[in-house]
C-alpha cells in the first residue's frame, strides 16, 4: 500500500480458485410416459453450459419389470454423443408387451467426457411396445387338376408355396388351422400335409429346431408352426409347403380347404 510518501511491505493473498460449472441437461422428447413400436427410437434433450464449452452426452435407459424389479442385462447406455439427439442403433430388446419399460434420462460434460453433470430430472419413461403383423405374400396354392390317387405338392415351386412375411417389430410364433381339403377324411390326416420351408435368399429367419419343417398333418385346430419368425428385412419370411395326396374312397369334383395364419408375440 502507499500512503504518499511511502509503501508498504508486500503480502501474501489467499489462492482464489475458480471452479468449473457443470452444464445442465433438460429432455425434450419422447414425452413421459410414452409408449411406441418403434424399438430403435430418438431421444432429444436441450443443454446449457455456463462457460459455452463444448459438450458432449451421456444417454442412459435403465430397465424396470413389473414397475420396481430391475432388468440390468437391457440397460443401455451410450457416450460420447455430440449432438442434442440421438437414434438408437441396435433395437430395444425389452417390450411393455412383457411388463417391462425403461426410464431414461441423459447428463452432460464440459471436458470430453471426463466429469458430469447430474442426470436430468424427473426421467422419463418409455415403454416399447410389439407390433404385431403379418402378410401373406403368396395367398393361394392351387394344383389344378390331380388323377385317382395323385399326388402333388410345392416343393419345387410349382406351384408355388404359402409364403408368409413379418411385417412387424418382433420375433412371432405362427400356428395353423385349415377345414377339410377332401370329402372322404377330415382333418388331420396324411392325405393333407404341411411343413416349413425357407424362402431362398432368407435362411435362417425362423427357430429351424422349434418348428415344423418335416411334412406334417394339416389340423383342424390351431398349432404352432413356425418359432421366432425374424422381422428385419433381409430375413422375414418363410414358405410353407403343401402335399396333398388323393384318398382311395375320394369321388370327383373340386375340392378346396381355407387355411389360416395367426401371428403372436415370439419373444
């Protein structure tokens, strides 16, 4: 200090440190709760950051079964994000369909991921839900004429088979039923037989172990057929091949059978 005429000895200060603000993080959307088919949604959040430093993200789903039991092994958490958003790339196993659901909620950091900010709250939930649907992509099969006692079938795709599609979002069991094909023998009966086949460039879009790929009576009540039809695109479909075989006592005339498909949850 100085007085006018003279200065004062020197001090020592105190060290003044200046600490880092963590940014914050508010979620925008999906809105809470929100339930979708979509198993690879997007999530988008806001942030601010006292210091304008660039800021990377944290995403984090933690998964719930029957409201409070916990499901770690479908938890997801991503880092490192750099934009305000984020899609998820490898689909969302856990389906409300089952009672589960996910809370999400995302945190921030100023340093390139090497301290956070608290996670937003309240998180918000999330629930993925199935989209059951199925197509038929081939819908009749038709032999035309057949001889006392013929036989025919779609093995060689003439004519074609049944072919089935999963259009939806999940794995799907399918089951069968059809009415009578002859006069002479109702259903199930060796005279009218079905099996499993793979659609040629889709192998291995189904449970090969779990369904029926060796020639089987059609039924007349409903059953399984097909385990875990696949839904992506590249392997979502499967052939059902159809032998038919005329009975010994079976008179003349056209004779048709109406066979039904029923998708349900597989997974």
């Amino acid at each position: 200090m100085y007085d006018g005429a003279l200065y004062s000895e020197w001090g020592v200060s105190s060290n003044l440190t200046i600490l880092n603000t963590l940014p914050t993080v508010t979620l925008v959307s999906p809105n809470n709760p929100n339930t979708t088919t979509n198993r690879t949604p997007q999530f988008v959040w806001s942030a601010s950051d006292d210091d304008n430093d660039a800021l990377t993200y944290g995403l984090n789903l933690t998964c719930y079964y029957n409201q409070n039991d916990r499901c770690e092994s479908y938890d997801r958490y991503i880092s490192g994000i750099n934009d305000v958003n984020y899609i998820i790339t490898q689909y969302l196993e856990a389906l409300s369909d089952n009672n589960y659901y996910y809370n999400w909620s995302v945190k921030a950091s100023d340093d390139s991921g090497v301290t956070y900010g608290n996670y937003a709250l309240p998180k918000r939930r999330i629930n993925i839900q199935s989209n059951i649907m199925l197509s038929l992509v081939n819908d009749t099969v038709s032999f035309g004429t057949l001889q006392f006692q013929g036989t025919a079938d779609t093995t060689t795709n003439s004519p074609w088979p049944f072919l089935l599609q999963n259009d939806g979002n999940c794995l799907l069991n399918v089951s069968t039923n059809a009415t009578d094909l002859w006069n002479s023998i109702v259903n199930p009966n060796n005279y009218y037989k079905f099996k499993v086949d793979n659609q040629t460039g889709e192998e291995g879009s189904f449970n090969s172990q779990l369904s029926n790929i060796s020639w089987s009576q059609m039924p007349a009540n409903t059953e399984i057929m097909i385990v875990q039809l696949n839904w992506s695109d590249v392997t979502d479909s499967a052939e059902i091949d159809i032998l038919v075989e005329v009975p010994t006592d079976e008179g003349s005339g056209d004779r048709s059978s109406s066979v039904v498909f029923t998708g349900a949850l597989g997974e």
